[in-house]
C-alpha cells in the first residue's frame, strides 16, 4: 500500500513532475497534519476550490498538478490525478482505480473510499465506500475459443446516468482469471457486451444488461459468445511479421513480405510424413483453382535439412502461388500453437490468415480434401 499509492510517483498515464516539492512548497506542513488527518476535508478542498470542466479540455491531454494548482480550472481527468498526487504527499494512500477510473483515497484499515468531487458538501462529506458484488460468469468453452479474453470476447461497462463506462481490467486478461471464479465489483448497473468477429469485418455480438443489487453479495450469470457455422469467424491471430527462410536462400523473410496484403495461406510439414504428403498431393490436384483464386501458399518444413529431405519433385506440380521454405527455430510453430491453443501441434498445420493478423481457418493432421476446402473458403472470403 505504502509503495505502490504513497510514495510512487505514477498516478495514470500523465507526464512525471516534481509534484511532491511542489505541494510541500504550498502547503503547510499544519495544513498537511489535518489533511491527513481526515482526507475527506482534502476532498472537499479539491470540490470547492478546482473547476473540472469537461467541454473544453480533451479527455487524454492533462495538467500538471502545479498547473491545477494555479489555474484552477482543468479537465476532470488532470482534477483527479491532482487529488491523488497531493493526497500521496501528504502521507494519503490514493489512486485512480484501474477498472473502474474512479478517483480514490484509502482509510488505515485499507478500506478504499470514492472521491465525490461532484457531490462534496457538509453533508455527504465528500466520500463513500461503494457496496461490493461478486459477479460469476458462466461459460461452456468451444475448440475455437477455449478461454475468452478481455477485449478481444467480451467487456463489461458501468451504467450511470444511462451512460456506459467501460471497466478496464488488463489487455486480454482471460475469462478464467477474472469472471469464472467470481469477480469483487461495485454494485449497479453493468452491460455485458460479447462478441465474435468474422471474417468480412462483421461480429456476431450480444448485449445483456446486468443489475447489481446493493444487497445481493453474489450474482451468476452467463457469458454466451454467439457463433454461425454457416459463415467464417476469427478463430485467433498469427502474426505476418514472423520470419522464415525460403527455399531458394537468402536472407530470412517475413510472410508479409512474401504473401503481401491480404489473405494466405500457412502451412507447417513434415518431411516423410503421409499427413503432410497428403496435404500436399491435395493442393497439387486444386493446383488451377488455388492459383485462380490468387491467394499466396506459403509451406514450410522445420529445417532447410527436413526440406531437403522432403523430396518435393516426386509430387505432382504445385499450383505457381507456392512458396516453400523453413521455420526458424520453430518459431512460427510455436506462435501458431499458442494463439490457437493446439494442445497437440500435430502435422500438417494448415491456417488461412490474413495480414492484419486475423485467423480464420485451421486444419490440423489428416484431412482429406484439403485443397477443395482451402479453394472453397477461399472464394468465400
């Protein structure tokens, strides 16, 4: 508590300034006595003497505390952060909730108290300590999404006043880590938002409205992210920046140098292996539609020694949009493993993907047919 809200220098994302010389340079260490105190009365001071004008200041531009102090007048962003760094001074624990962006100030038995600049009078003494709900969420895991994540499946914003505030919990923090177990939140109105992309660029979303009852100290409900078979979603991510050597020599290439913009398609082999020659017998026999539907092939083996082994002049002619090349280290192995969460990176690994690292179709060991459903998803696309 004491590092992490006293004596941390870090309040949101605001340029670093000297604050705490500032603050001790005009307020006195009295004043400071009493503040600490009872940091309601800093609240207060905070309420009546800074206006937070939210028309004319842009949400992410913000003041320096010894700005606030001068002017006055600010943003509501730059009024909190001027709280929290004068609070942190004066020996206060504060902070700007991660989640929830409220503006904060915590008690010796490390109870967190709300700051309500906008409700600061005798009477409300300008703080509260919002009543708590843990929320679960139940969901049945599918193949393609296993475990779903912040952001990318799924948010949950605060309604006040009819207006949503999305709670910012970590960038892609899974399901199983937040929600599946049960999640402390204020109590309140909250709206569920999941969703599922395509790939055309739509989402398969759902919207539910949650109400968090002051009394209820638990609450069940669940996360269902929609899914239609008849069309083509994003099944995770892969990164065209990754590197591989080509056939032919040379330096190291990324996909995205090769395949360019737009769609590909990646797959990992194994020389010797009758998965992988299956695989690739099947694209040979769609050679003339693969190649009039125009999307770049990109096949690689584990080494330049597993090519060579490969013997790719017995196979029938590639379609001309074939290139064949190594992983490097097993790089790409390893990326397409966990962003797909295979438990069994069996071969042949085929994805059709696209270069703003979307996702959309994954085989994954024997299959037949594989070149019509490569040309079909293809056309569809």
């Amino acid at each position: 508590m004491f590092a992490r809200y006293v004596m941390s220098p870090r309040i949101d994302m605001e340029e670093l300034t000297p604050f705490r010389e500032f603050f001790d340079s005009v307020i006195t260490p009295a004043q400071m006595e009493s503040f600490r105190d009872n940091p309601t009365s800093w609240v207060l001071w905070v309420a009546d003497s800074i206006t937070a004008d939210r028309e004319w200041y842009p949400s992410q531009v913000t003041m320096s505390p010894k700005a606030v102090w001068y002017h006055r007048h600010t943003s509501p962003k730059s009024r909190d952060i001027f709280f929290v760094a004068g609070a942190r001074t004066m020996g206060i624990p504060a902070r700007i909730d991660p989640v929830t962006q409220k503006t904060q100030w915590a008690d010796s038995t490390g109870i967190w108290h709300d700051a309500l600049f906008t409700k600061a009078t005798p009477a409300t003494a300008g703080t509260s300590v919002s009543p708590k709900c843990s929320l679960s969420l139940r969901y049945k895991p599918s193949a393609n999404i296993p475990d779903p994540k912040y952001y990318t499946h799924f948010t949950l914003s605060g309604i006040t006043g009819g207006e949503p505030s999305l709670l910012s919990y970590p960038d892609f923090i899974p399901w199983s880590e937040t929600f599946r177990d049960g999640q402390a939140i204020d109590a309140g109105q909250y709206m569920l938002v999941t969703g599922q992309r395509l790939a055309d660029g739509g989402v398969l979303a759902t919207v539910r409205i949650l109400n968090l009852k002051p009394d209820i100290t638990t609450m069940t409900d669940t996360l269902t992210i929609r899914h239609d078979d008849s069309r083509i979603q994003v099944i995770g991510s892969f990164d065209s920046e990754s590197k591989y050597l080509p056939a032919t020599g040379g330096a190291h290439r990324s996909i995205l140098s090769t395949t360019g913009r737009g769609y590909y398609i990646l797959g990992l082999l194994k020389p010797n292996h009758e998965p992988s020659n299956h695989a690739l017998r099947d694209i040979a026999a769609m050679s003339r539609e693969l190649e009039a539907a125009g999307r770049p092939i990109v096949l690689l083996y584990e080494s330049p020694e597993d090519l060579s082994k490969a013997g790719l002049e017995s196979f029938p002619a590639m379609p001309s949009t074939v290139t064949f090349g190594s992983d490097i280290d097993g790089d790409i192995a390893g990326k397409i493993t966990e962003a797909l969460n295979l438990s069994d990176p069996g071969l042949p690994v085929i994805i059709i993907a696209d270069t703003f690292n979307r996702v959309v179709f994954l085989s994954q060991g024997y299959t037949i047919g594989l070149g019509q459903t490569l040309t079909d998803i293809l056309h569809r696309l």
